[in-house]
C-alpha cells in the first residue's frame, strides 16, 4: 500500500508542478501579447509622425524649386538691366 500511497504523492506534486508551469507559461503569453500590442501601437503613431514629417519636408522642397527660379528669373532680369546701362 506504500508504493500506491507514494505514487499518488508523486502523482500529485508532479500535477501541481506542471499546473505552475502552465500558469507561468500563459501569464508570459499574455504579457508578450500585451507588448506586442503597445508596440503595434508604438509604430503606427511613428508611421504617421514619419509621414507627416515628409509632407513637411516635401513642402519645404517644393518652397525651396520655386525660390530657386524666381531667384534665378531676378538675376536674369538684374543683368539685363545692368547690361543695358553698360
């Protein structure tokens, strides 16, 4: 009757091992899960600061082409009229 009495005893704190485990194991999933999220979040909102970071610099480019022919159209005209008093 021991051998049966300390089979179960094994028995039973193998299962209360292997639930601690499982337990540990999910509450891990779950965490990473939640990282996951918040980095999921994390890039979008720096997915759309980089997008709105390029409009912003798209337009300066943009800004900077056109100052950059009308100052070439300024000069044209400068010398021009320079070249007229000479």
């Amino acid at each position: 009757m021991n051998i049966g009495l300390e089979f179960i005893i094994t028995l039973i704190i193998q299962l209360l091992i292997l639930a601690f485990f499982v337990g540990i194991y999910t509450a891990t999933i779950k965490f990473m899960g939640k990282q996951i999220e918040d980095l999921k979040d994390l890039l979008a909102n720096d997915k759309k600061e980089l997008k709105d970071e390029m409009k912003r610099y798209n337009n300066v480019l943009e800004r900077m082409i056109i100052t950059e022919q009308k100052a070439e159209s300024a000069h044209k005209r400068i010398d021009t009229i320079i070249g007229g008093q000479l």
